[in-house]
C-alpha cells in the first residue's frame, strides 16, 4: 500500500525548465529576471501595486511590520490561533503581540472582541494609542488568513481606520483568493504571503509583502537588500539579508502558471472530503464562509468533544494504514516563549485547538487516494 502524505509540493516540467534557464544563464542569486517577474505576477493577482520577494514568509511579516516603524515597547494585535511564525515576526521587531481569540464561524480574527479592546485602550498626549493596562504602544493590526481564508477584512478596515492603525496581513497561505469579489491585497495596507514547501504554491521557500503604497515599498525592498544606497558598500540604516533568489523565484513563476489548477484542486478536494464526512456523528467539517473564497490551504475535520485518547488512536490508526493526518496549530497562548503577553479571553481557540485533524489534501492527491483515506476514516468510527 502506497503512503499518503499529508501536503507535498507538486512541481515539474516547468519548474525543472525554468531552473535551467537560472543555470543557463548564471542568474541563480538575488537578483534576475524571475524575481521581478513573480513580484510583478504576485502583486498583480492580490490586486497591489508592488511586491517584495523574501526568502520566507516570517520575513516578509517582520519586513512588513519594521518597515511601518514597529519595534520596541510596541504591541499588535494578533490572533493567538497562528502558526507561531506570526507571533515570531512581531517579537524579531522588538515589539509584543497582543493575543485575541478567532470568531467560531472562519477560525479568523474576532473583530467585535478587537472593537472592545481597542475602545478600552487610552490616547497618550503624543497621540499614541496605549494598552489599558500595561500602556505599550498599540501599533498595527495583524489578522491571520486562517486555512487561506481571508478574515472580516471590511469590519477590520473600518476598526483601523476609525484608531489610526495599519493592517499587515498574514495571508501565507491565501494566495490568489477574494473577499467581496476583490483581490485581498486590496483590504490590508501590507499582505504577505508564504511560499514555504507545504503552501498553495512553493518556491522551495519564500515570501512576499504586497501593497500599493509606493515609498512603504521601496523602503521594504532597501531594508531587506542590506539597505545598500551605493555600490560601494554605502548603507544608511541597519538592514537585513532577506531577499529571494532568482532559482526560488524561477520555481515560483513556474508554479503561479498552474495556481489555478492548484486552487481547484485544493477545492475540490475540501468538497470531497465535506461530502464523505458529514455524517460521522462524532466530527464536524471546517468552517465555509460565505462572502469569501479561500484556498481551502489544509482539509480536515475536528472532534465535537475533547478526547487526546481517542484523537491519538485516530492518529495512530492512520499512520498505520500508511495515511498522514496531524494535529493543527497550537495557539500562541499556549506556546512558552509568549506565555506572558498582553491577552483577552481566548476561550475558542483553546477550546477548538486540540480537536482539529488535517487529512492529506496534496494539489496532487488521486481520488482514489482520497477514496482511501475517507474509507479509513469510516472504518475507525465504525460506520
Ligand atoms: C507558513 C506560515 C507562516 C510562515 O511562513 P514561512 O515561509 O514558513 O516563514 C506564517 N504564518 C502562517 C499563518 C503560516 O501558515
């Protein structure tokens, strides 16, 4: 019996072409023709202006959030239901996330909960907004596209627009996905995006920030490219080592050619698994929303009741089959390194955590691939 994995890379062809031409060419390092062609393709399909290509997703949040002035005695708010990555990007600017809960209906960022924060927050005579109790400077709003489903980006809007703060998103794994028929890159100031093996499309690894603000840009690209204002090793501000290469980049163009395939598949996919497992008495489907596409990144189930014996023997049952499925995020909350940051009252995400499972949901999955691994999972609840 054949293993199944739970989220491969599917590159080719094209992607072996396009490396070639890299060698071909002796453009394999941090400039060339495939950096500026993805961040152009990438920009354009979130609807932005401009990207930026990064060697991986935290950097594009970290490049994202220091570029906008970020760092020291700072908090964002973040949805403690993330890959910790996010919370990472915030701690490598200096600042601290501030950790909120994920509405129960898309797994995203509660926005009614962010709203009476931030109302109880207080104005400093500078201007600033400050924390009511430990008085850090609140400084930008990071929601999480959560299974690459975008979070309620226009009651986000209003919120940041009504106390002045800016939106990074952490959209790694949302490429090429709409909220109210637009392109997401058009609902946060800065969207980054992953290209990390296990995402909708891969570069090997990489990321990128978007947006249409032309001087945020610029400053994003100088300050990941060593902040180099001369050849000859001049650079005004400390800066970082961050940008992608042409051989990522060339992987990266060859996958955006198949995105859409890859997000159909991924659809249907999640449609396949829905239909097969609405029935099990025991587990309950991933949330859908309505006013929102997604990339539908992972596919899975999770337990209506809390039971690690019973998830465990889950587990364990399907790797015995040959079958990969895995435990999702633990919130940030719970992680040691945050354990003390500023919070508000996280009872779904703690609660929803340690039920979910991943099934595999590779764009390269068969049918009868996931005819097994549905079949398997009859046969453990015993239907
Ligand atoms: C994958 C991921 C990241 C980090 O991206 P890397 O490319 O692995 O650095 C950040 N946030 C979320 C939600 C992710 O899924």
């Amino acid at each position: 019996m054949t293993y199944i994995p739970l989220a491969i890379p599917n590159v080719g062809q094209e992607e072996a072409r396009n490396l070639q031409q890299c060698v071909d060419t002796n453009f394999v390092s941090s400039v060339g023709a495939f950096v500026d062609r993805f961040e152009r393709e990438v920009a354009s399909l979130s609807g932005s202006e401009y990207g930026v290509a990064m060697g991986a997703g935290t950097q594009a949040l970290h490049m994202a959030l220091h570029a906008l002035g970020v760092g020291v005695g700072d908090l964002v708010l973040l949805p403690s239901f993330t890959f910790i990555a996010s919370a990472n990007a915030i701690s490598h600017t200096g600042a601290r996330p501030w950790l909120f809960d994920v509405a129960a209906e898309s797994w995203t960022l509660d926005v009614e909960q962010v709203r009476s924060a931030l109302r109880m927050c207080n104005r400093d005579e500078a201007g600033w907004l400050r924390h009511p109790e430990t008085h850090e400077r609140v400084r930008a709003i990071m929601p999480v596209y959560t299974l690459g489903t975008p979070a309620d980006m226009v009651g986000l809007r209003e919120l940041a627009d009504e106390f002045g703060l800016p939106i990074v998103a952490d959209a790694a794994a949302a490429i090429g996905v709409k909220y109210n028929g637009a392109p997401i890159g058009e609902f946060a100031d800065l969207t980054c995006y992953s290209f990390n093996g296990n995402k909708t499309i891969t570069c090997g690894g990489g990321g990128m920030v978007v947006g249409s603000d032309a001087e945020l840009l610029k400053k994003i690209k100088h300050i990941s490219t060593t902040a180099r204002t001369s050849k000859n090793y001049d650079h005004d501000v400390v800066g970082f080592n961050y940008r992608m290469t042409n051989l990522q980049a060339a992987v990266g163009c060859a996958q955006l050619e198949k995105l859409s395939s890859f997000l159909d598949a991924k659809k249907r996919i999640r449609q396949f698994y829905d239909a097969g497992l609405k029935h099990i008495p025991e587990i309950e489907l991933f949330p859908s929303v309505q006013d929102r596409t997604s990339t539908y990144w992972f596919s899975g189930f999770y337990f209506k009741e809390r039971n690690a014996a019973l998830l465990n023997k889950f587990i364990n049952f399907m790797a015995t089959n040959h079958c990969e499925v895995r435990p999702f995020w633990k919130p940030v909350h719970l992680q040691h390194p945050y354990a003390d940051c500023p919070k508000q009252s996280l009872g779904y995400s703690t609660d929803i955590y340690d039920r979910i499972i991943t099934l595999p949901c590779s764009t390269n999955l068969t049918v009868e691939e996931q005819e097994t691994v549905i079949s398997l999972i009859h046969t453990f609840f015993g239907e």
